[in-house]
C-alpha cells in the first residue's frame, strides 16, 4: 500500500507541475476554469470562520496561493500556511507571495509528518483526479491532517449525484464520505450539496 501512495504522489505532483509549465499564474494551473467558480469553492469552505489576527490557516494542496489571495481580500489578519506537492507552483506561490505571516511548503504529509497545529484546515480539489486507491488516500490524508486540527476541516469533492462523468475524475457518494467522517473522524459533521459552480449545472460537488 506505501508504494501504491507514493506513485500516486509522484503522478500528481508531476501533473500539477505540468499544467503550471502550461498555464502559469491562472487557476488552470490547479486544474479550475476561473477564479470566478473557484470563488464559490472558497466561500463554502470558508463560511462562518473567523479572520481575526491570532487564526491560522492550513491551505492543503495550495498551489499559487489562490485562497490566501482570496481571504485577503475579506480583510484576514491571521497567519496562513500553504502545503502542495507541485514543487513549481510552491516555488511560484513563494515568489508572488510577500507576507511574514504567511508560509509555502512543498511537503508530502505522508513522509514528512506535520509539526504544528492549525486552527483550520482547508482541502479544495485535492481528492478530484482518478487514481488507482482514490478513497484510501482520501482517507488517509484527513486522518492524518485532523490530528493537527483545532476548530474545523472542511474539504469537497465531485458528487456521484451527476448527470456526466469525466473519465480522468473521481466521483464518490457523500453519503460514504459522511460515515467515514462520522465513524472515524468526528461527532460534528456537516455536508452542503446544495450550492452550484455554474448557474445552469446541477450541484456536481459537495464540500464536507
């Protein structure tokens, strides 16, 4: 299984370099249309919580630093920490980004553990490419990221409940997302499945 989650690393990793070689400084690079529907991604993961000066942040799979950019402009003051992968986009996402309270890291959490806790954690589109073991890693990776959790993780996913699949991505029931939550994560769960990317689709992700 340690080999299986390696050569998946190693492919995303190399894919999302790939498309930043392509794309550079656009939401494409994280495999998003626009910073217009990835906006609405950011208000649902982010709904509710608090932008005061002593909050951090954890942005897993950050690439550019596109939520950072986006609380910013809602006046954040604490501090954010940015983890991807794609060595290039952290390199780009250091370069852009000037802040002391704010960190990038090209790190994979499975080999290197994380040290400090953060108040929330957010996970957008990390779990969205087909692999070979998409809910085992999926499983893995907020396992792992809640142990260093204090308030809230919140994380989405494309909706089994559509009516067109991608070959290349990966679908899952929320209601299987929610009993693995319930049962090994916390007591307090919540899913929204109801909000749309683009106004004339069917809600075709869910954010837990």
């Amino acid at each position: 299984m340690k080999n299986k989650f390696k050569v998946s690393q190693k492919r995303l990793s190399k894919h999302y370099d790939n498309l930043f070689l392509k794309y550079g400084n656009s939401p494409k690079s994280s495999q998003w249309s626009n910073n217009q529907t990835n906006n609405v991604r950011f208000s649902i993961l982010t709904e509710g919580i608090s932008l005061g000066k002593n909050i951090s942040i954890l942005d897993f799979g950050c690439g550019i630093g596109s939520l950072y950019k986006f609380l910013k402009k809602k006046n954040f003051k604490g501090s954010y920490t940015g983890i991807d992968i794609s060595k290039l986009q952290i390199l780009f996402a250091k370069q852009n980004i000037s802040s002391k309270r704010v960190l990038f890291y090209h790190q994979n959490i499975f080999e290197k553990k994380l040290v400090k806790k953060y108040d929330y954690i957010f996970i957008n589109g990390v779990f969205n490419n087909l692999t070979n073991n998409n809910f085992k890693v999926l499983e893995k990776t907020i396992k792992t990221l809640f142990k260093n959790c204090k308030i809230m993780m919140a994380f989405n996913n494309l909706s089994y409940y559509v009516d067109y699949y991608d070959k290349g991505l990966y679908y899952v029931k929320p209601e299987k997302i929610f009993e693995l939550c319930k049962k090994n994560i916390s007591l307090k769960v919540k899913i929204r499945h109801d909000y749309q990317i683009k106004k004339k689709n069917l809600p075709f992700e869910f954010t837990t």
